[in-house]
C-alpha cells in the first residue's frame, strides 16, 4: 500500500482527458504524477490515483477509468464528478464534446460540433 499517495495515468501519448484529469488531480490532492501502467496493488490502494486505465471505476478506491463502459463519459468528468457539485457542467458546456472524441473518436466529435467529419 502506498504511503503517502500518487497519481498513474496511462504511458502512453496524453489524451485531452487524462491531462485535464492528471491537472485537477495534482491541483486538489497535491501528489506526484507518473505515466506507467498500473497493477492490482495499485488499484486497490485508495492512496494510489489511477487514471484512464485499470478497467475499473470506483471513485471510493480512486480508480477513473471509462474504457469498461459505453457511456459517453471519461476520465476527466468521472474525476470531476468526483470533486464537485454536478452543477459544474453548466459552466463547461465543452465537456460534451470531450467526452464524445474522447469515448467515440474524432468523426463523431466533430459531428457533434456541426462539422464536416470529412475535412479531419
């Protein structure tokens, strides 16, 4: 079990969602990032992070991975969800569009957003 805490998020190149997710993390907790893959121990150490990856969502756990599921949701609203009123998505109409490109890719995003998925 982790001592003192920190935060695993995906290696990887960064996605939209895990970096914002990775900020608000660091912002509220103050722990220590690191990009690795994740294991068992991790996963069910409340004082371990995990972020966008590990197959599970347990926000008691701090585990936020959307990778399980086919709602459009992901890392970065789950960890949100997890520090603020829900009302906070009033204030961020974008999160929509993240959690489409995020869950559905860029032709679907860009549809969302009343583009051509043709000129990507």
């Amino acid at each position: 079990m982790a001592e003192f805490g920190k935060i695993v998020v995906h290696r990887g190149r960064a996605h939209v969602d895990d970096f914002l997710a990775s900020c608000v993390c660091i912002h509220k907790t103050g722990l220590p990032l690191f990009r690795s893959d994740v294991d068992e121990e991790c996963l069910d150490d409340p004082n371990c992070w995990v972020l966008d990856q590990g197959m599970r969502f347990e926000p008691e756990l701090k585990n936020f991975d959307h990778h399980q599921t086919d709602r459009e949701i992901c890392s970065l609203t789950m960890v949100l969800d997890h520090f603020y009123d829900p009302s906070y998505r009033d204030q961020i109409p974008q999160l929509a569009y993240i959690e489409i490109h995020d869950s559905h890719g860029a032709s679907r995003a860009a549809k969302f957003a009343g583009l051509d998925p043709a000129g990507l």
